[in-house]
C-alpha cells in the first residue's frame, strides 16, 4: 500500500464508531452499491489528477510530447487524443508544439486514411 492509502485507512479506523452506526442503518445491498459509485468516482479523480499532472509537466518542458503520450496510455499515432485531452484540461501548450502537433495529427490522419483505403481496394 502507498502511504496515502495507509493514511485513508487510518482515517477510517479512527471513524469506526460512526462507520458501524451508518453500516447499521443502511441496507446491505444499497450500501454496497453506494460504495461502488463512490468507488467508480474516487478511481475517475485519480484518472483525472494523473492526466492534468502528466499534461502539465509535458506543458512546463519536464517531459516530450512522447513520453507524456506514453504515459497516458497513447500511441503516437493517437496525437488528435493528446490534442483533445491538452484543449479539454486547458493545459498551456509549450511554446510551437501546438502547430507542430496539429500537422502532425493531420500528417498521421491521413496517412492512415489512404492506408485503409489500400486496403479497402485490396478486399474488393
């Protein structure tokens, strides 16, 4: 366990009273489904604090553009979700790599287009 999940624990522990109390008026079922909402919450905040943190340290220079990409889950061939998601966070684009990465992404569209279209007229 990670020291902040030893801290949630710790925290927990010291609220069993009150947790004991709410476990005793909430029905199993619609409690456990509650901790599953919350749970599917707290694990989409995690998503969303990792993504602005990788894209602002992308932004400030103390990683390239394909390691910020990589960290993300991204192939390069991705670079339209890289942009999506730099424009979606309102994350400041280091200065040129905006205009470099949106021709990128048009250069790599369309490269894809013309080699599914090979393939396309290959099939037929």
């Amino acid at each position: 366990m990670e020291k902040e999940d030893i801290a949630v624990v710790q925290r927990l522990m010291e609220r069993q009273e009150w947790i004991e109390e709410v476990l005793r008026r909430i029905p199993p079922d619609v409690f456990a489904e509650e901790s599953k909402l919350l749970m599917s919450a707290i694990d989409e905040g995690h998503k969303i604090i990792k993504t602005r943190d990788i894209l602002t340290k992308y932004s400030s220079g103390g990683l390239k553009r394909s390691e910020a990409m990589r960290r993300l889950g991204l192939d390069l061939v991705e670079l339209d979700k890289f942009i999506e998601l730099m424009e979606r966070y309102e994350i400041p684009w280091p200065v040129l790599d905006r205009e470099r990465a949106e021709k990128e992404a048009d250069t790599v569209a369309a490269t894809t287009k013309d080699a599914r279209d090979e393939e396309e007229e290959k099939s037929e």
